[in-house]
C-alpha cells in the first residue's frame, strides 16, 4: 500500500445481486430494464475481515477508516460473518470441505486412503 494513494485498507466482499430498501424499492437496478445479475455494476460490502490502519489515524478519526481507504475484495468464503445459526452451517461446511480436499478429518488428523 503506498502511503500517498492510500491512509488506511478494509476488505471488502463483491456483491452483483439486485438489492432492495424494505419498502420494495430498488436500490442497484431498474425493474423495468432486467439485466443479468453478472451484468450488474458491483457493489462492495464491508466484511470486517481485515483492517490496516496507524494509531494516527485512529486517535484522529476515532475510527479505522481513513480519507481514501483502498477495498481490498476478497473470496467470499474467506468473509463469511457469522451472525446465525446458518452462517455457522456454512462455515462449518467450508471447513469440511477444505478439510477433506487435504487429506485431513474433522479432527485434523491424518485420514488413511485405505479401508482398515
């Protein structure tokens, strides 16, 4: 991160989804001209992943965020917040998967190719 470009980074998750206000409103497309949700321009989430900021920074501001922070986008199985019950689900089920892929049990240990 060169300092000239940048005071502070957060992590940022990509969504191309159409979003709504609760009262039905859209708030990223127009109903009337349907275009592919991977034709939607992206907006960013703040996932509270990572924070990169100084101590300068954040007795001035009294926050993380600088004036021109960059957004570092991440994958977003790396971002998942968990909040609920299924949040956990996914997460846990990542972890499974990651844990499979290399060779390990739930456990960490070793899991043997053969039957026993």
């Amino acid at each position: 991160m060169e300092q000239n470009d940048h005071d502070s980074l957060f992590t940022v998750s990509k969504l191309q989804t159409r979003l709504y206000w609760p009262d039905g409103r859209p708030i990223n497309h127009d109903p009337e001209n349907m275009l592919r949700t991977q034709d939607l321009e992206p907006v960013f989430e703040e996932n509270s992943c990572i924070y990169v900021f100084t101590r300068d920074l954040f007795d001035r501001r009294g926050h993380r965020l600088g004036d021109s922070p960059l957004m570092l986008p991440i994958d977003p199985t790396e971002a998942i917040d968990i909040d609920e019950p299924h949040d956990f689900r996914m997460a846990e089920a990542i972890m499974l998967q990651r844990l499979h892929e290399a060779g390990e049990g739930a456990d960490g240990s070793a899991q043997s190719g053969g039957a026993s």
